[in-house]
C-alpha cells in the first residue's frame, strides 16, 4: 500500500465461474486469492501471480519443459524469479499447498496456503529492498549469494507470515548448521519434518545436524530415511545418484560393521559414485572451499576405498583428518 508507483500492482477480483471451474478439491482453498485479486506483480515483476485464466497454459509449458510431471494435477499459479509457484495437486503428500519448483525440476513445500503466500512475498521484499524498491546494502555477498545474516533474516521473516511454512524452517536450519548452531538447526528441522515428512532434504539436512552433534544412531536413521524416499519416488532413476549420496552420507555414520554392505549398495546403485565425488571435490578446490573438497573426498572413499584419484586429492588436503 505505501509502495512507490508501478513497484506493485493487483488485479480486479477474478470471475467467480472461472475460478471455481479450475480449482476444485484441496486446491479450492486458494480460490479467494484470485477472487480478490485475479493476478498481481511484486517488485516489478520479480514475482508474479497470474490471472486465473493463464494458469491452464503456464502449467501445460511447464509440463512440456518437464519441469512437472504429466497428468499430475499440480497447478503452475506464478513464478517467484527462474522459480514456479504452483498449487500441489495433492498437499498433504508435499507437506504444503503452495510448492517453489526449481528450473530442474525440484519441489519444496513453500508456503501452507495462497494467502499466507502473498503476505511471503511482500515479506521478502521488505528485506530485500528499501523503499523504493531498490536491494539494499549488504544483502549479497562477493558471490552473488544472500549473506548468512540476511539469509536468516528473511527466514525469520517468513515464518512470522507462515508458522507452518515448511521451506522456511528448512533454509533458517540450514543456515543454522552452517553457523555452527546444530542443536538450533535440529530443533527447526524436528518441526519442519511434522509438517512435511516426505521432504527428503530436510532428511538429509537433520542426519548433518546430528552428525555435528555426534548423534550418529540418529543420523544413521535420517540420511536412510532420505535414500528410502529416493527409492520410492516415481522417478526413483532420475534420483540414483542423490540415493547413492544418501547412503554414502548414512554409511559415514554407520558402525564399521555396517559399512561394507552400504559400499556394496552404493557401488550397485550408481557405479561412477567414485568418480563423481573426484570431479566434486576437484571443483571445490579449485574455487578454493577446501571443507566441501573433505566431504566429497571421504564419501567417495566409502564407496571405493581404494580410489587413486580421491586418495591423490586427499593428499592435497591442509590438514588430512579424513578416514577414508
């Protein structure tokens, strides 16, 4: 409301027959939405809800870049930058009526309702951006990348206009971990998981909080959890490689007794596991991140113990405290 001209504007409420024709089930929950404001743009453009009678051929051309699988019944409503906003055609398995997809396809739980996904929005941007709707100073850092502090800022602030905002408490856990603050980030992600038990990062993101905090039965159970919902999903294929990491990483936290037969599993799964963390832990040193070099090194050595290319790299290492 007290925003520059043309930095936001909102549609007259939709038709009533249009929107009630589309949305039907769980979905329905969203008509007031467009029945309020059919179509608005935030920040310019930067995010954008479509009016309700473009969203049936935005969600067709995402199913045709294959960014949504066909004869689901997912809903393409916006895009939030390179990301789509969609309405889940089934929420209670996505743990979230509103998910952000990812340009590769990626889906995370974003937002418990349309409405609460408005007031995210306009939320970010009052992070993000002064007054006149410009970023502000200190939000990137060198990279390009939020820094840690905004970051967690604009966390926090989304989960004041959606408690039950699942992607939230996962990226403020996230955060946490990589601060140092593992017991936080734990605590973030037990509530997350309550919310949406079949995110599969945030398994993955909870067996690294317990490593860090030597909980290793635990983190045993998460990073298995993670490789089972891999197993299961419908494009299990597509996923081999993030399930042969998630056994890889559980494998990490196994008992010695345990962790041939993991290899083993790792080794069937995804053959060039080695060699990936090789080309992984390259990169990272090349660009100088010499911690996630240590992962990709000691989760490639579980699968293949005796690696030249990993032991080589490992060899590189300031300080070699990997056990391979």
């Amino acid at each position: 409301m007290d925003a520059p001209d043309g930095l936001h504007s909102l549609g007259e409420p939709g038709d009533p027959v249009a929107v009630v024709s589309l949305l039907s089930g769980d979905q329905l929950d969203s008509s007031a939405l467009w029945l309020r404001w059919n179509g608005l743009e935030i920040a310019s453009g930067h995010a954008v809800i479509f009016c309700i009678d473009e969203i049936p051929g935005r969600t067709e051309s995402a199913i045709e870049d294959e960014r949504l699988v066909e004869g689901c019944k997912d809903l393409v409503v916006g895009t939030y930058g390179n990301d789509l906003l969609v309405i889940a055609g089934d929420p209670w398995e996505e743990g979230a009526d509103i998910l952000l997809v990812e340009e590769d396809g990626q889906r995370n739980p974003f937002a418990s309702n349309s409405a609460k996904l408005v007031a995210i929005l306009l939320g970010d941007f009052t992070v993000l951006c002064d007054e006149e709707g410009e970023y502000r100073e200190g939000i990137f850092g060198e990279d390009g990348e939020l820094t840690p502090e905004a970051d967690r800022r604009l966390q926090r602030r989304r989960l004041d206009h959606d408690q039950d905002g699942p992607y939230a408490r996962f990226l403020l856990a996230q955060n946490l971990r990589r601060s140092g603050e593992a017991r936080a980030a734990r605590r973030e992600l037990e509530l997350m998981l309550r919310r949406a038990p079949n995110y599969l990062w945030a398994h993955f993101e909870l067996g690294r909080a317990c490593l860090s905090l030597d909980e290793r039965r635990r983190a045993v159970s998460a990073f298995a959890e993670a490789a089972r919902l891999c197993e299961a999903a419908a494009d299990r294929d597509s996923l081999a490689g993030l399930q042969a990491f998630a056994l890889a990483w559980q494998a990490s936290a196994a008992t010695a007794e345990q962790r041939p037969d993991l290899s083993a599993k790792i080794r069937a799964i995804y053959p060039g596991f080695a060699l990936a963390q090789e080309h992984g832990a390259r990169s990272a040193l090349e660009a100088g991140d010499e911690e996630t070099a240590r992962e990709r090194i000691g989760l490639g050595l579980i699968a293949e113990v005796g690696h030249l290319g990993l032991l080589g790299l490992r060899g590189r290492l300031s300080c070699d405290t990997s056990g391979g």
